[in-house]
C-alpha cells in the first residue's frame, strides 16, 4: 500500500538526509505550501532512544551493551510500528489531517541495514505489512566521501565504518529498482553535490507530489 503525503530521504550515513530535510523544511515556512511534519528514524519515542543509545554505546564499549542483531531488527520495527500508528503518527497525519510528511530514512534502511547482519528474511517479514512512502529521494555518495564526512562526528555510530558503509550502499542499489516496481516514485540524487544544489532538486521532487502540485 502507497500512503499519500509521505516522503521519505534515505541514502548511506554521511549523504546528508537530515541537513536535506531541514533545507527542505524551510521552504514550507507557510501558506501557500500545505503543513510540512518532519520526522526521523529511529524516533525520538522510547523504543527509538533505545535503539540510539545502542548504536552509540557500542562503539564507545564494544560488546558491553550489544544486542543481538535479531534483537536490533525487531527494536528498529516496534519503533516504526510506533512512528506509523502511535498518537500524531505519520499515518494519522498524512491521512486524516493532510499533511506532508517527509521522514529521515524509513523501513528501506531496516531492510538494507538489517539484512546485512542477520540476511534478508527476517527485515523483510518485518517489515512487510507497513505502507511505502508515495515518494522516495535516494542520496548517492561514495563510501571514501561519505568517510570523511563522518570523520568530523564527535562520535561514530554502530554502523558508520567504511566497510560496512560500501555494503549498505550495494544494498540500496539492489533494493531501490523493486521499491519502484512497487509503486513508489524514486528519485535518485547525487548526495555529494553542494547541499544548496542538492536541496534545490529535493525540493523538486517534493514539489511533484499532489498535495504540494495542488498548493503551487
């Protein structure tokens, strides 16, 4: 099922879906765009605390709180199940309010991120039954480049080495040709342009949506 009014950003740690989402929202400062909600995954509920402590926590004391990767899969569910259908979740606010609602990153990480460490069937029942966004921005970036990005973190994430990172990036590329046949709208962008660049092409896409075509 396609949930109109929502878009998603997606790419590999350092391409710069939140820096993206946050350009984009200051174009819809007001009328005449329709409300813009962003929002980001894992969420800021009390499953998606968890899951961030646990991705901080375990570069800092390797194997001290880890979880099994099993474990983080469903926890990374529960949270979207949450971020979905919970009070003032994306569903209620796309289809019963009509808002546009963009969300950094959605159940296509779980099934690209995920699968890597525990394979690909146990995201994908997962993850199965939750609505596709109407509208998907992939942004592309090498792994040397998205590297040095992170380089300047105060602190790495779980996921944030190159090695993985290169994996996560053939994972979008095998995954984002079967969102399309699926429906979605997927655009591809090149994540390592200047950000003004590549927000002036996220806007584009947002502004191809119905609800947005319908206010401009």
């Amino acid at each position: 099922m396609i949930l109109d009014n929502f878009a998603v950003l997606e790419g590999c740690d350092g391409s710069g879906t939140t820096t993206q989402i946050e350009l984009l929202s200051r174009r819809f400062g007001g009328p005449p765009l329709p409300p813009l909600y962003a929002t980001a995954e894992p969420t800021k509920g009390p499953v998606g605390e968890l899951i961030r402590r646990l991705l901080k926590d375990e570069p800092r004391n390797p194997g001290k709180n880890r979880v099994a990767h099993e474990t983080l899969a469903r926890l990374f569910a529960a949270d979207r199940a949450e971020h979905l259908y919970g009070s003032d979740g994306i569903v209620e606010r796309c289809s019963v309010r009509g808002e546009l609602v963009v969300s950094d990153r959605y159940s296509l990480s779980s099934l690209v991120y995920q699968a890597i460490d525990c394979g690909e069937e146990l995201p994908r029942i997962l993850n199965e039954s939750f609505p596709l966004p109407e509208l998907l921005v992939y942004l592309d970036i090498e792994s040397e480049t998205a590297e040095k990005r992170l380089a300047g973190r105060p602190e790495r994430e779980l996921f944030e080495r190159p090695d993985f990172q290169e994996k996560v990036r053939d994972g979008y590329r095998k995954l984002l040709p079967l969102w399309e046949k699926s429906g979605v709208r997927v655009v591809i962008l090149d994540g390592s342009r200047p950000p003004a660049e590549v927000a002036e092409q996220v806007w584009r896409a947002a502004a191809e949506m119905p609800i947005v075509k319908k206010a401009i």
